[in-house]
C-alpha cells in the first residue's frame, strides 16, 4: 500500500488498528516514535544501480495503556514528512519489535491496517538463473561479478 492509499484509508476509520500477520492485534496504545523516507541505494547482483524508496513508520508500545493514536492525529503526523516524501507516492513499510526489529509491508482490509511479511527476490533476474523448482529460490549467477 502507497502512502498515499494509507492516508486515504486513514479517512474511512474511527480509531487505527494494526494487526500482526498471524492477525493478533498490536496493543492499541502504540506511538509512532519515527516516520520518513527510507532510500536504499545499491547495486543488484547484475551490476545495475537501483534505488528504492519506501515511507517507515516505527511503531512503540510503551506502558502507558490509555494511550491511543486517532487517525486524524497519524495523518498529521504523516503530513509533516510530505516536504521529506516529496513527488513520490512509496510504499509503507511499519517497522515493529516483537523478538527483534522486523519490517513489514500494510494492507488495509476496510477497517484495519495489516502487517504483511515481506520476501527477498532477485531484482535482475536477467543476470542469474534462478531454479524455481524449490520453496526457496536458488540463485544460479551467471556474471563473474553476481551474487
């Protein structure tokens, strides 16, 4: 989900909800205790510069239970970071810590916001072979500088 289709979201709803991917909620007391751009610039396995762009959200839940965000209050606060985001309309990524720090992509199902996992893919698939016959792709470079 863009930044753009989170904040329309957020315009449908009377308080934000976000559930994990096995659908437990998030305590609802949560904070956002960072939002911004997020710019990944790096080179492929192929060689190939590429840059990603993604807007981060940081979820925190701390111990003051009575706490709780209203959508208007996360579209000001994702509002303020529009001179940051700029043109651009990325995808939203929530970082929250349940054993580590795990990034996760959103989806809005019409009521809440849920936590997808995200996967690694190879971005240049023209520069390696890749055997799908597996659950897992392996990747097969081809170049003398991939992988």
């Amino acid at each position: 989900m863009t930044i753009s289709q989170f904040k329309e979201s957020l315009k449908s709803i009377n308080h934000v909800e976000f559930l994990a991917p096995n659908g437990s909620e998030l305590p609802p007391h949560f904070h956002i205790t960072e939002a911004g751009l997020t710019t990944k610039h790096f080179l492929d396995c192929g060689g190939n510069e590429r840059r990603e762009y993604s807007v981060s959200m940081q979820l925190w839940s701390s111990t003051d239970f009575d706490h709780r965000l209203a959508p208007e209050t996360v579209q000001k606060i994702l509002n303020k970071i529009d001179p940051i985001v700029g043109k651009r309309d990325p995808e939203v990524e929530v970082e929250y810590q349940t054993d580590t720090i795990g990034r996760y992509g959103v989806e809005f199902d019409g009521s809440s916001f849920q936590l997808t996992r995200k996967f690694t893919d190879c971005p240049d698939k023209s520069a390696c072979e890749t055997d799908q016959s597996s659950a897992k792709a392996v990747s097969l470079c081809t170049t003398p500088d991939c992988c």
